[in-house]
C-alpha cells in the first residue's frame, strides 16, 4: 500500500468573533493511498497556514512541503513518516504549525492502518481498557452568575458528571473569578466535577491565592491558569497547592512534554491529537506520564474527528480518565460526521469500527469549505 496524496480542506463559518472557540474555522485533512483507503485526520493550528505548509513546494533537503514527503510512502511505516516529516522540515518546523499539521497527518494514517486491518485504532495502539470513556462538557464560563448557573444545570439534567468552563470572562478579576466558580460548584452539586480553565491570563501570586480558594471547593483541576512559557511559574504554583494543576496544550513534541514534566511537576498533562505530533507522539507522551505517575488528559476542542483520535487514545491509555467534549453550538463541530458522537449518562462509546470509526458528512465540507484559489 502506498500514499497516493493528501488533502488539506479548509472550513469556516461565515461569522466567526474573538472569543477562545477552536470550532468556528477548521483544517481537515483525506490521505488517499492506491488501494482505495482513505484516512480521516483534522489540524488544530491556523487553518490556511497549514494548508500551505502541505501544499508547499520543496526549497532544499530540509525543507519540504509534507504532501511531497509522505507520498509514495507506505502507510505502516508510520514511525518512519512521522521521522521523515520531522526531518524534512526542519529548517522551518520541529514545533507550531509544521508539528500541528504532521499530527493530522498521522491521525490520517493510523486512521488508514486500522481500516487496512479492519481494526478499530486503540487495538492497533495496544489497549482496550474501557469500551467506553467518561466526557467531561467543556464550554466557555458565561460572563453573570446567572448564565454560570443555568448552563451548569442544563449539562448536569443532560448526564454530565463532569464540566468544564473556561476563558470568556475568567482572569482579570480573581474575586469575581472566584464567585462564577463557587456558583458553578453550587448548582453542580458534590457529585459532579468541575474543572476551571483560566486561560494563561494569572501572574503567579493570583494563581496560588485562587488555588486555594478553590482547594476548599473541591474543584477537581485549574487549568493553565499561567503562559505556557512560564515553568518556573509552575513549578512554585505545584509546590504551594494540593489543586491539580493542568497544561499542556499549547504543546508539540515529546521532548517539549519531558521538559514541561520535569520542570514544572504538573499533575495533569493535555496533549492535543491535532497538534502535540498526532497518536505516535502522544503514545509516547503518554508513557512519559506513565513513568511519572501523572495524569494524561488530552485537550480536543474542536470537532468529531479529534475526538475520535481522543477516544481511540484514551481507551489504549491506562491512565487517560476523561474525554474533553465540547458542547459549543458550532455548525461544523456537530455536523462534520455523518454520526456524531453522543454522550449517554456522561459517557461516550469508544468506536468499534475499523480505523477511527468515523465518516465526513460531504454536505458540510461543500457548505462551509473555503473555495481553492
């Protein structure tokens, strides 16, 4: 079986705003090979700079566009293609957007491997530790505590039993910031996890006060509460608190992980399929947490296809706990698959069918997708 092309689409809605939502634009990705398998894979990075890092000509043994490295390659030499991609960009890549756009990549070809074997990807990746994983909603904070109170009780009656709220109007002010959780924490009851996601917006003595007001509201984690950059930062915040502390998304590579770990003692890490070097780096980013003994949670706000790749992870990862499931109204976040996925009684189904188990719904490519120029 050989690669025969990749295909790089770009969706966005016709109005998009500021706020923190991954789902409004999108970057999907078909690698076709000569036996007539597709495989799936979507980008969380700049929708057109990845499409160009795709299309792009090559300058010189360094630097190629990946369409021209991963063509004519066979897609179980997944190993080999992620070193050649990594390799033969490295004049302009090794993180951002060149290692974003090398995970879809590889999502697709995982994708590819399990369809080719008619095999469901966690088998191919070596585990099937749940046939189903726990979601948690994951939405941004409304901005009144009345919004707080009326979303997190519409997700509870809806099964959650765990949410999310994040960004919107979280990290300028820490007492008002404070009171929106301690309302979410209320109408969610004791039963039902919440976890806070600040948005990199704390300078270090914020995060240790809210930290531990939040210690005596049984919140379950507070996410990248500082910038990405700032490990020292974390690593004091980790030593002053029994909160855990989540990070990781911003992240690209295995090496970039072993140094956030190593530096920063951070219980939660959260690769992103779409961007941390797709389900052969994350399988070793995993196994990084696993010799730490911490959490590994990965980061999917975006559409189906990502958490597809999420689930697939998750259910062949021992110590992967939670499904990131967003609950945004985005067009192309709950109609890009033919079968959406669900969640029942605050859980999802891990997909049986071969590969990733997912489909593209070619009506909302064709509605929402950028005309080739």
């Amino acid at each position: 079986m050989k690669i025969t092309n990749v295909t790089a689409t770009v969706l966005r809605l016709p109005e998009i705003s500021t706020a923190a939502d991954g789902t409004q634009d999108d970057l999907i990705l078909m690698v076709e090979t000569d036996e007539g398998i597709t495989g799936y894979g979507e980008v969380d990075t700049s929708p057109i700079v990845g499409k160009a890092i795709i299309e792009a000509y090559m300058s010189h043994g360094t630097c190629y566009g990946l369409r021209e490295v991963v063509v004519g390659a066979d897609p179980f030499d997944y190993e080999q293609i992620w070193n050649d991609m990594w390799a033969k960009t490295y004049y302009y890549g090794r993180t951002g957007p060149v290692m974003h756009v090398m995970s879809g990549i590889d999502m697709a070809i995982w994708d590819i491997m399990g369809k080719a074997v008619k095999k469901p990807v966690h088998k191919l990746l070596g585990g099937s530790y749940t046939d189903k994983v726990r979601a948690y909603a994951s939405a941004l904070m409304p901005a009144t505590s009345d919004e707080v109170k009326k979303m997190v009780e519409k997700y509870v009656s809806q099964g959650y039993t765990a949410i999310k709220l994040g960004w919107g109007p979280l990290g300028y002010d820490v007492h008002f910031d404070i009171a929106l959780i301690k309302t979410a924490r209320k109408a969610a009851g004791e039963k039902v996890d919440i976890m806070i996601d600040i948005g990199k917006r704390y300078r270090l003595k914020e995060s240790i006060y809210v930290a531990k007001a939040l210690e005596q509201l049984n919140i379950y984690w507070l996410e990248e509460p500082l910038p990405a950059e700032d490990y020292i930062g974390y690593k004091r915040l980790t030593e002053s608190t029994t909160m855990r502390i989540a990070t990781g998304e911003e992240e690209s590579g295995r090496l970039a992980f072993a140094r956030l770990i190593n530096e920063t003692h951070i219980d939660i890490i959260q690769p992103d399929m779409s961007r941390c070097g797709g389900l052969t780096e994350a399988k070793k980013i995993a196994s990084l947490a696993a010799d730490n003994n911490i959490l590994c949670v990965p980061h999917a706000f975006k559409t189906g296809v990502l958490v597809a790749a999420s689930i697939q992870f998750i259910a062949a990862t021992p110590h992967a706990p939670f499904l990131e499931f967003s609950v945004t109204e985005s067009a192309i976040r709950k109609e890009l698959l033919v079968n959406p996925f669900v969640q029942k009684d605050g859980f999802v189904d891990v997909p049986q069918k071969p590969g990733l188990g997912i489909e593209f719904n070619n009506e909302v490519i064709r509605k929402y997708g950028l005309p080739v120029k």
